[in-house]
C-alpha cells in the first residue's frame, strides 16, 4: 500500500486568497496612514505658520479710575506689521475701554507698557486678538 499524499484543497483553510487580501489591506492602509500623516502635518505647519502675530497679557495694574497700565508681550514674524487689540472692562461686565495697538517694529518679539484710558474704573483686561495687516494706520 503506498500512502499518496494529498495537499489540502486551495481555498479550504484560507491560505492563498486570504493571504493576497491581507497584503492588499495592509498596503492600503499604509498608505492611507500616511496620507492622514501628511495631511495633519500640513495643516499643523499651516496654523502655526499663520500665525503671524500673537501676544499675551503678561500683567495689568489698575493705576486709577481712568487708566489701565497693561504690559504686552507680542510675537510676531520679524517684518510683520499688525495691531492687537485690547479691551478693559467694569465689574458688571460692560467695557470701559478699547483700542487697538500697533506693532510694527522689525524684531519678532516686543515687550511693552500700554496704557489704556478707561471711561470708569476697570477690573478686566482683556486680549481681542492680534491682526496682520498691510501697515494702514488705525
């Protein structure tokens, strides 16, 4: 009696059809993760690229019922030029001031005291916001 050695019907066990399947989806899926990868990286670097200028409210101090001495710090593009704007407010929440300062100096970042002249005493500073802009005066 000779032992005839059958190999496993193709298909049976899910070798070779399921093993082109799961190469198939590993390589879709690699490049789909890059392709994810690189369109998150882009959208990272454009927002931080965008932001040509930003500031922050390092300290404020209540000087007296008409004034608000702030001190900014700003960083922006070296050539940038730009505003941020500025707003104090009364304890009921109504403003007393606003205004918009001007930054166009050539370094990227800037240290000053502004003063902001208020209609009553105010209790809140607050930063608006910053804007680049083409150097028209405001």
């Amino acid at each position: 009696m000779t032992a005839v050695r059958e190999a496993p019907p193709e298909n049976r066990y899910g070798r070779s059809a399921d093993q082109r399947a799961d190469r198939r989806l590993k390589i879709v899926g690699s490049v789909l993760g890059v392709v994810l990868l690189g369109v998150v990286g882009w959208i990272g670097y454009d927002y931080v690229a965008g932001q040509g200028i930003s500031a922050e409210v390092i300290k404020r101090q209540v000087v007296s019922d008409e004034r608000v001495d702030i001190h900014l710090e700003v960083r922006k593009d070296k050539d940038a030029k730009g505003f941020c704007t500025l707003r104090a407010q009364h304890e009921d929440g109504s403003d007393v001031a606003r205004k918009d300062f001007r930054f166009d100096e050539r370094t990227d970042r800037i240290d000053r005291i502004l003063t902001l002249r208020t209609t009553s005493r105010a209790t809140s500073v607050e930063l608006l916001g910053c804007t680049i802009d083409d150097g028209a005066s405001h």
